[in-house]
C-alpha cells in the first residue's frame, strides 16, 4: 500500500470543510456547542448520513510538521524533539547541510520550516536513509508543513451521553481533538507576545498522537483494513462453476456470446462481489425515484424490505441481495415505490419493459452501473503459474433467453443482454463462463471445476489488469507457448456451432 501527504489545504477548499474552534464540547444543557467537534449544526445529528461524512478541520496557528513526514525525518535526525521543543540549537553545515549543535544556532518549528529545503537530513551513507531523504524533496514544504488539519466525521468518535456508570464518555480521538485545539488556542494567544516552544511541541505531539491512533485503527490485525477491506476478499469473493458459452448464430469470432478478455459471471454473484457498489447504486437509483416508501416481499407475503428512504441502511439492500442469491422464485418479485403524490415513478419502467418492475431489473442495473469500468480476477485453484490468476471484463449473466433493451433515448439504460422475464419457463444462469480461450491456460475443462471470482475496485488496480490483459506475457505460457488458444475446447466449438 502506497501512502501520500495530502494537501489538506487543498482537500479544506474544495470540500468547503467547517472550522472547528471551540474546545468546549457541550453546553449546560448537554447540548453539542455549536462550533465543537460534536456540533450538529456542522456534522448533523447522530444517526444521520451528514454525521458519517462531513469533516472539518483545525486552523494550527502556524505551521507543523505533517506526522507522516514528522516519522520519516525523525528516523533520520533523532535530535528532532529537541529543536521543536527548543531545548537546543543547532546550525545548518554549509558544506554538507547536516545539522549540528550550536549554542548560536536557530531553534523551533519555525527554524525547521524557514531552512528545511537548505537541510540534509541524511548524515551517513546509508541507502535506506537517502530513499527516506528523497522522498521529503517530492512535496512542497508547504505540504510537509500543514497550518490545518483535519477532524474526521464524529460518526467515529461520537461522544456517548449515556454510560452505565451514568457519566459521558469521550472517545480517545475526541479527547485528542478537544487537546488540539485547547492548545491551538493557547499557541494563538501567547504567540502574539512570545514564541512558545511548549505550545508548539504540544501541538506536534498532539497531532503525532492523532496519526498514531488513526493508523492503528486502520492498519494493525484488528483495524478497519483488515476487518473491513481484506476480510472483503473472503467476504465478497464467489465461487462457482465454470461451464462454456452458448453460441448462437456465429458467423466469425466477432459473435461470442463472451468475448476475449472478458468472462461472463452470474447476476447475483457480481452482486456479491461489487456489493458496497451495488448497494450504493440501489441507494441511488430509489432516491431518484423521489420515492417516499419502498417495499419488496419474499413472494408470501412476508415484507423484507419496507422502509421510507430516510431510513434505508446497506442492511436493507443487503437482505434484498442475499434473497435474491437464496431464492431464485423470488427474483421476479415486483419491486414496488409509493410517493407522498401517490404517483407511480415506476411506470416508466414497467411500460418499456411490457411488464412490472422486479427486483431483477433493480439488481441488473445497480450491477451494470457498479462495474462499469471495473474487472474482476479469476483465480483457478491450485496455482500452476501466472496464468492461474488472470483479470477479466464481466459480462452480466441472467438468463438463458435475454433481449435487447434500451429505455428511453439515454445511453444509461441500454443493454444487450439483457433478462427475458417475459419468459414461461425462465431458465437462470448460475454458472461462470469464461472465453474459451483462457480455459487451457487456466489448467481448467468443463468437468466441474470451479474458479474464484473476485472483484477489483480502485481504479488504479483496474487500469493496470486493462494495460496488461494483452501484454505478451498474458498471452504466452511460461515456456512461450501460445496459452491463449482453444485446444480440446474446440470440438465443443464445432458442435455448438454446427448443430
């Protein structure tokens, strides 16, 4: 994992973030001041969506050594300490531009920022030092010194007003918010008359001590990277069967039902795989039906999903997914909205699809939306070489009978694939099917053997398996054979072709 200081200035002006000033955190009345790090006039109430994203930021009065640099520049100048809490002195070598100790010299934070492009930081020959060394000439002073910083959402370290010892509670992180800027505000007052090396070295503890806990509570076994990213590659990872296209009405390799580089995958398995995406586009795709209520049965009657929107979680869409993975039966259930006009905001799906909305055509296009521009990797077990892990495309599959659908004149709903509902007898896709041409490459057949199919997220990850899907090293076999052919496969070809 690659970490980079943030501009916070930056992330400050284009996110309009709020300044929190007030180190006093509730009024007499237990009420959140208006301008503290609980305030539900800038962060919103507990329990609302504003209150898990909106940050803020601490005006630091001068400028302070970012801690992500403040850890690399002290694992080159232990002596880093003492100058920003003034205990000694120190002169820059006009030679050589290393440090040393000067009862002459200057001292401070604010001797570090005025010289640090004149400073050398690397006083011995040592290659892990020069990397660390060079990597503080990437970013502007300006970067590696910041003047604010920011608060996360109280979401994450909302005070608790109601304890069993029937006290509040504050969260680590809000006592080191409240510290920063008490002492912030002391900075401002006694800077105005005399430099105060106490405050300022407070501050930077201070806001070590935030990057500290923050990137334990991230990093670490039990952080937020692991329980809740990692744990997804097991979490949302699904495993199937692989088994091979149909091919109908083929006239040239241009007419694969999967083409090259891509592999088909169930509906309700990307829906696994991409699922924060998916459910983020359900929220999305219902809150622009301006609708007041959703509802959703399991086909007896039994409600699993009835919630305004106001109140709909990841939870709700959560138990619409895994009903639909469950229960084939109920994936042609209709989805229904009710508004505050009592108008239906569905119909103009239902009128170009022929028939009610169902939580298929819901699911179909949140999953279109989520991994457009995304891959997914197959993993084929047990590795043999490279080749045993391969990115790939998706193609949504649904049924064995689908149709061509564009609603409306906009791109955004226009499919090629796209559910046959209309059907008597649907008949599901519950198989992965990769291009044929991967298959030997893969060390795979049609005999039952199962692959993993796991989803890509970030974008940099999604451009790089894009750049290297075609790379010789992709296409060749460790040896140099050609990988990327249809070998035994190719009986199967014929006969799908021929009969």
């Amino acid at each position: 994992m690659q970490l980079e200081i943030p501009n916070i200035d930056k992330i400050i002006k284009e996110n309009e973030l709020p300044l929190i000033s007030n180190p006093v955190y509730l009024e007499e009345k237990n009420t959140p001041t208006k301008n503290g790090i609980f305030s539900y006039e800038l962060f919103g109430r507990p329990g609302s969506p504003k209150r898990k994203f909106q940050f803020g930021y601490v005006n630091l009065g001068k400028r302070f050594i970012n801690p992500i640099a403040y850890i690399q520049i002290s694992k080159l100048f232990s002596k880093l300490p003492s100058i920003i809490q003034g205990s000694k002195k120190f002169k820059i070598n006009e030679t050589n531009g290393i440090l040393v100790e000067d009862e002459n010299g200057g001292t401070g934070i604010d001797f570090l920022y005025k010289n640090f492009g004149k400073i050398n930081f690397d006083d011995r020959d040592v290659k892990s030092r020069k990397v660390r060394n060079e990597l503080l000439t990437i970013y502007d002073k300006n970067e590696i010194f910041c003047e604010n910083w920011l608060i996360i959402p109280p979401f994450y370290y909302d005070i608790n007003l109601r304890t069993s010892e029937g006290a509040r509670s504050i969260d680590e992180l809000g006592s080191l918010y409240i510290r920063l800027i008490s002492l912030t505000n002391i900075l401002k007052t006694e800077g105005a008359f005399f430099t105060s090396y106490n405050a300022e070295f407070n501050i930077q503890s201070t806001l070590n001590d935030i990057y500290r806990l923050l990137a334990n509570k991230i990093s670490m076994k039990q952080g937020l990277i692991q329980r809740d990213l990692l744990g997804k590659n097991i979490d949302y990872t699904v495993r199937g069967v692989i088994s091979a296209p149909k091919i109908r009405n083929a006239n040239s390799y241009k007419d694969q039902a999967i083409p090259y580089n891509h592999v088909g995958v169930p509906l309700y398995m990307l829906a696994t795989t991409f699922f924060p995406f998916v459910v983020a586009e359900m929220e999305k795709f219902c809150q622009e039906l301006r609708a007041y209520k959703v509802f959703l049965s399991n086909g007896a009657g039994h409600e699993i999903l009835a919630s305004t929107l106001d109140s709909l979680s990841s939870a709700n869409f959560e138990k619409v997914i895994k009903l639909y993975t469950k229960s084939p039966e109920n994936r042609v259930q209709e989805f229904k909205v009710t508004t505050t006009d009592k108008s239906n905001p569905l119909a103009y799906f239902s009128k170009a699809l022929g028939r009610p909305f169902t939580v298929t055509d819901l699911l179909y296009i949140a999953v279109s939306a989520a991994i457009k521009d995304k891959n997914v990797i197959l993993v084929r077990y047990p590795y043999t070489d490279y080749r045993s892990v391969c990115g790939f495309k998706p193609v949504i599959l649904t049924t064995e009978k689908t149709t061509s659908m564009q609603i409306g004149n906009s791109e955004t709903y226009k499919w090629d694939r796209y559910p046959d509902l209309k059907s008597k007898n649907i008949s599901w896709i519950d198989t992965i099917q990769p291009n044929l041409s991967v298959i030997s490459g893969l060390g795979g057949d049609f005999d039952g053997d199962t692959v993993a199919v796991k989803g890509v997220y970030t974008q940099e990850a999604n451009i790089e398996i894009t750049e290297n899907s075609m790379k010789p090293m992709m296409l060749l076999g460790p040896s140099g054979e050609n990988s990327r052919s249809v070998i035994k496969d190719a009986f199967l070809s014929l006969y799908e072709m021929t009969k």
